[in-house]
C-alpha cells in the first residue's frame, strides 16, 4: 500500500479513521477483501496477497491492526523476506510492539514504514527500516521506533509524515471527515481518487527519474506504460456504539485503465466487526 492516512484519537465518536491506496503491478496476484485464517487459525481481515501470503492492511476481532506501505528505492533487489508477513505477524502476536519489534530483523525485508495498533490498550507504534531523516538510503541494519499519539498522520512511501503533497491532501481529506459526520465519506473519495501529479516544484527527490516522481505524486496513480497503479481503495472507520465500537471496513477495487469513479458504500466490499 502507497498511501494511508489514519486519525488515532482525534474525536471521541470516530476514534480511528484510516483512509488508503494500494498501488501494485497489475500482474501480481490479490485476493479482495475478506476474513481468512493464517496457518495457526489467527483470523485476519484485509485482502491478500496470493503470491507471497501476506497483506498491506490487516485487522482482528481482538482489536489488532496493522499497515505497511514501502519506502521508494531506486535501486533495490529482492529481499530475504516478504514485507506483508509483517502485518500478518503483528496479527499473531499478542504482546507488546517493544516485544514484536524485538523479533525483526530488518535487512531482511525491503524498504518498509509499518504502523501496529492494539485498539483496546490505545498503543500504537510506527516502525520501519530505514532512517527518518534518509529514508531512501540502501542501510537497513536498524528498525526505528516511535510510539504515535493522538492526531493524523500520513505514510506515503518516504517516512512517518513526511509532507508529500498526496500525504498532506489525504491527510487533510481525514480531518475534514471528521468534521462532516453527514457526509463523512466524500472527503476522502475526493483525496483517494485525484489522479492529477504535483507542480513540478512540489515533486519528492527519491532518487527514481522525475517522470516517475510526477506519475507517482498523485493520490491515484496511474502507470499504464508499466502496468502498475492504484487497485484498491480501503476505508476503516471504528465508531463508539452503546455496546462497543462497530468497526467497518470498506474495498473498493479499481482498474486503472478506466476512469475512476466516485467511492461509493453501495459499490464496495465491506466487513464488519465490534471491537
């Protein structure tokens, strides 16, 4: 996934609020949005990544959550490991995120930034392999920590809220639905579905050529000379209820040759849980 904005705590009735993209070859293998079980009988609900096993935005009944998005190499090989174990391992694990992050080691994936949650103890941790301040440097020898507080936050694929302009509009898009609980959703169809790059000035410096950089500023990318673009939108929303919280999770599947269209409830998957 190449884009998510979340708010942790940001208002009482929406505690969490996460709004994403995943952008991925088109060729590669994905099942939508469901409940499935790991080996061991963890259940997970999040789509799939049928060629290596894991997923880039996972959810439990126990209140556990994890998303991953890459960090932008300009040059970089297969890794060891595939990062999507990552969010499936969190899943499993029932500790702490000093714990679990204790039981990575870090060369072995690529490039990540993955944000862990346990909803009910209100912990939540960004972690990823590659220093904040350089994130496109090759050196994975580290894992960074940092404990995320109430607020939103935005990952593309630099570090924690770096300020791509496709970050800073998402991000925006999320405060703005908090404030629109008639209409909460538009916001972030708007911010999730602009497919227009940024200024030339405004483009990030990954290291990637410059016509890269600007197919890949917008929120929805499109690459159809590459065969790679925006396949999925997700929506998270966990909303206080008398008994619990109802939490609701939204897929929208795209096909990038097309012209994407207005995200609608009616029009996506949906799982449902109570935390």
């Amino acid at each position: 996934m190449c884009l998510i904005a979340f708010a942790l705590n940001a208002d009482p009735a929406c505690p969490l609020l996460i709004a994403a993209n995943r952008d991925e070859f088109l060729d590669r293998p994905t099942a939508p949005l469901h409940r499935w079980r790991l080996d061991d009988g963890t259940e997970v609900v999040g789509g799939r990544d049928l060629r290596d096993g894991g997923t880039w935005l996972g959810l439990s009944p126990q209140g556990r959550l994890a998303m991953l998005t890459n960090v932008r190499q300009p040059l970089q090989g297969p890794a060891r490991r595939s990062r999507g174990e990552l969010v499936t391992r969190w899943l499993q694990s029932d500790g702490d995120a000093q714990r679990f992050a204790a039981g990575i080691a870090p060369a072995e994936y690529g490039a990540f930034n993955l944000v862990v949650g346990d909803f009910h103890a209100r912990a939540w941790h960004w972690l990823g392999n590659r220093h904040p301040d350089a994130p496109h440097s090759p050196q994975a020898s580290v894992l960074h920590q940092r404990t995320l507080g109430a607020g939103i936050h935005g990952l593309s694929n630099a570090s924690l809220n770096t300020p791509w302009p496709k970050t800073q509009q998402l991000k925006a898009a999320i405060g703005e639905s908090l404030r629109s609980a008639s209409d909460w959703l538009s916001p972030l169809s708007r911010a999730l579905t602009q497919d227009q790059p940024a200024q030339d000035p405004e483009l990030p410096k990954t290291g990637v050529p410059d016509d890269w950089e600007r197919a890949l500023s917008s929120p929805f990318v499109r690459m159809a000379d590459r065969a790679y673009g925006t396949r999925t939108s997700q929506v998270v929303s966990v909303r206080a209820q008398p008994q619990g919280f109802a939490v609701n999770v939204h897929e929208w599947t795209h096909d990038p040759a097309l012209p994407v269209a207005h995200l609608r409830p009616e029009q996506s998957r949906l799982e449902s849980l109570v935390w």
